[in-house]
C-alpha cells in the first residue's frame, strides 16, 4: 500500500493497511463501474475485489486472463464488460460515455442494473466464503483439465476414473 510506507512486521503498518483495504473495498461497493486496467501479471484480483462488491468491471486490458480459462465455467458477460485497450488509450473521454450509456454492454444488459446483474453467477462461484460457492469445485476441474491439455500427462479423462 502506498500509504503504508514503513515495515511489513510494524504493527501501526499492518492496522493502516487493513485500513486502506476497507475503505477501498468500501469505495469500490459505492462505486457502480469499476476500471480493471493492465497489471503486472494475466490476471488481476482488482477483478475479483470488484465482482465481490458487485461494481461493474471495465475491463481495459485486451488479454486480461478471465478466471478458468481451460473449462470457462461462466459465459465472459458474467465477468463485465471489456472494451479495447486501443480504444479506451485513443479516446478516454469517448469511451467512458459510450461504456456508461451502455454501448459496450453484453446484449440484453443494456443499463447498470442489467450488468450487475451478470455478475452475480460469477460473485457465487468465486466467493470463497459464500455458502453456495463452486469456487474448490472449479479450481479442482480447472486443475484436472490442465494435466489433461499436457501432451506427456498420463491423466485419463474423468469418465474412464473410478468413482469413490
């Protein structure tokens, strides 16, 4: 956190960095859009922060890695909405309209309230702590279809292992 710049082991540290998270995690539950911009890494937990708070997500990245990308459990709508990082660089103010009047919304999600609702299958599944979350099952599947995608892999196919 770049507020927080003393030692990880200071304990006034580790209080103002839980402080930044809830007020970012507050913020972000007020917000109704929230921009998913390129990071270090394919994947970003600005994502998941923002589906857990049910603020829409931009997504500005052209290869931003969506969660299970080998078994793709949840249709790309459910995850927000993307628009070309192209675009977005070329015209930031034009963008932003067309994204907020709904342009680049899933078909059928044409307002605010129709995109938060395709996030809530996605909110579900990957919510570790939510009473119904798939989360475990879809990691373990993912898991599975990658050893299987591996040309050297000795993994059988699901329908040829013994059931417990």
């Amino acid at each position: 956190m770049r507020a927080c710049n003393g030692s990880a082991l200071d304990p006034s540290e580790n209080a103002c960095e839980q402080a930044l998270k809830q007020l970012t995690g507050a913020e972000m539950a007020g917000a109704r859009f929230c921009a998913i911009a390129a990071g270090d890494t394919p994947s970003t937990g600005r994502l998941y922060d923002s589906i857990a708070c049910l603020c829409v997500p931009v997504i500005l990245v052209d290869d931003l890695q969506l969660p299970f990308p080998r078994t793709r459990p949840l249709p790309p709508s459910s995850y927000g909405v993307r628009y070309p990082e192209a675009d977005f660089l070329a015209d930031p103010l034009g963008a932003a309209r067309r994204i907020l009047e709904g342009a680049a919304g899933p078909p059928g999600a044409r307002n605010w309230r129709g995109l938060q609702r395709l996030l809530l299958p996605a909110r579900r599944a990957l919510a570790y702590r939510h009473a119904h979350s798939d989360v475990a099952t879809l990691v373990l599947r993912e898991a599975w279809a990658g050893c299987l995608q591996e040309r050297r892999s000795t993994a059988r196919p699901v329908s040829q292992v013994a059931k417990c």
